[in-house]
C-alpha cells in the first residue's frame, strides 16, 4: 500500500514536467487550463449566465400564452436537469445496498476445490 508518488522536481538529467507523469504532451497542451479551479468557477459562472439569457430570450420572444406548466419559458430544461439529478443521486442509495466489501473476490470459500 505504499506508493511512492512521483516528484515534481527534475533530477539533473531530466527534464521538467507539465503534467502528472505519463500524461500525454498533447493532453497538457489542451487542457492544462482546466486544472486551476478559478478556470472551473469562471466556466461554470460563464454556462449559468448562458442560460439565464437563453431563458430570457425564449421570455421575450415567445409569442405563446402560457396556459400550462408546459409552456412556461425554461420548463424543459429545468424538468430535465431535475429528472437527471434524481437519477444520478439514486445511486448513491443503490451503491450502498448493493455494494460487496472491498476483499469479497479475495476470500476463499472452498467451493471451487481445494484452497491452497
């Protein structure tokens, strides 16, 4: 269970790396931005403001009453976000009651011959 993690300091014969170590040059290229967590926060700021002004648009523009819940600007997108997120956070209790231990594959039970 020791494991030895891999410097960041170079030794005198190597060069520095970008990344973790075996990353992919082309990999830190791209995406080396993302690993700050300010760039998460501006993104995430960045896609609420999109669809906040999406929502609005469809509020200005929308030549349709609204009579039902259906057609309130916004509905689909809100039901679906919803919907998904009860799905994913059903997993939690699904995992806990369905999950095995960590050593259930490692332990013999004698039943498949003999155990040495």
């Amino acid at each position: 269970m020791n494991e030895e993690k891999p410097t960041l300091t170079p030794t005198p014969n190597q060069k520095p790396q970008l990344g973790e170590a075996g990353e992919h040059p082309l990999s830190v290229l791209l995406f080396s931005w993302m690993r700050s967590k300010l760039a998460f926060r501006i993104f995430m700021a960045v896609l609420a403001a999109l669809g906040a002004v999406l929502i609005g648009l469809e509020v200005v523009f929308s030549h349709r009453p609204v009579t039902s819940i259906v057609t309130v600007p916004g509905f689909f997108g809100i039901f679906g976000f919803v919907a998904f997120a009860i799905a994913v956070l059903s997993g939690w209790p699904l995992g806990k009651l369905l999950r095995r231990p960590e050593d259930y594959y490692e332990t013999r039970s004698g039943e498949a011959g003999r155990d040495r």
